[in-house]
C-alpha cells in the first residue's frame, strides 16, 4: 500500500497540511511538538477512524474549529486506487467516505489503509494487565481480517445489552 497524499484540515495543530508522499520510505524530523506524531496519529485515523492514543475524536479536532478534515489518497499493489476522506465532528456523529461513498461502519474502511504503531505507551502490552493484551490482539485480528470486527461487535453488544436490561 502507498499513501500519495495526505491532506489535512483542523487536525491537531495542523490548521492546513498537504503532504505529497508516494513510494518509498519517508522520515518526519522536527523540534519537539511540531506535529510529527500527529501525522502518524492522522494517519492511523485514516484507517481506522479512532486515534491511537486513546482519546475520543472530538480532541483530535484544532482548538476553534467544529470539526477535521481528512483526506488520504492510497493505491494498492494491485494498483487498485482509493480516495478516503473523514470528517471528525466535536458534536455529532463522524462521518467517512471511500472513493465517494459514504460508509456507515467503521468495519468497512478496515482494509483500505493497514497501519501499525509501536510506541512507548505499548510497553504497557508487556507489564499491564490481560485485559491489554486482548485488546491489541483484537485490533491486529480486525486489521488483518476485517471480517473479524462484526464478530468483535457483535460479542460486545451483548454484555452492554444485558447490563441495560
């Protein structure tokens, strides 16, 4: 999979980005706090529609703005082309589209952009609890199987449906 672009608005401290990428391997350099992080977190949004840090959507979007753009351009191996763009919304709903058509689950972007991160806050994996370590292993079987992420839902759902009744 390569990124071509990567196109910004309101996200984190980025008022407006465009980022012409393409084949290869990139490296972000930078003073400390110059948005390094948070264009790999963009990116991750771009796949997943959720941050990697653990934080909800609503704090991803530019201090003054209701809301933030982004728009990925991605190809495939197989040269398959797809144009994903989210709107991260303060209030309301998110909403996502893959090459123009807007989806209605997150489970139906998973797929289009495969993205990983490993960062300090990861080594909690290895000296938390269980409970951590479920929870990667069900985001890596979601990114590698989407299909996987209905069954996820759908196992959810029923303790939080038993707990309301």
């Amino acid at each position: 999979m390569i990124v071509r672009s990567l196109q910004l608005t309101d996200f984190r401290n980025y008022e407006r980005l465009q980022l012409e990428l393409g084949a290869g391997v990139h490296a972000l350099v930078g003073f400390n706090a110059a948005g390094k992080t948070n264009l790999a977190e963009a990116l991750v949004v771009v796949s997943t529609m959720k941050s990697f840090r653990g934080v909800a959507n609503d704090h991803v979007v530019r201090r003054g703005a209701e809301s933030a753009f982004l728009r990925a351009d991605i190809v495939h191996d197989d040269q398959r082309e797809f144009l994903v763009e989210i709107e991260l919304k303060k209030a309301g709903r998110s909403v996502a589209q893959v090459n123009r058509k807007r989806i209605n689950r997150t489970r139906d972007l998973l797929g289009v952009l495969r993205t990983t991160v490993f960062s300090p806050d990861d080594l909690e994996l290895v000296k938390g609890g269980p409970a951590l370590r479920r929870g990667f292993l069900d985001d890596l079987l979601s990114a590698s199987a989407p299909r996987y992420e209905s069954l996820r839902s759908d196992y959810e759902r029923v303790p939080r449906q038993r707990n309301a009744l």
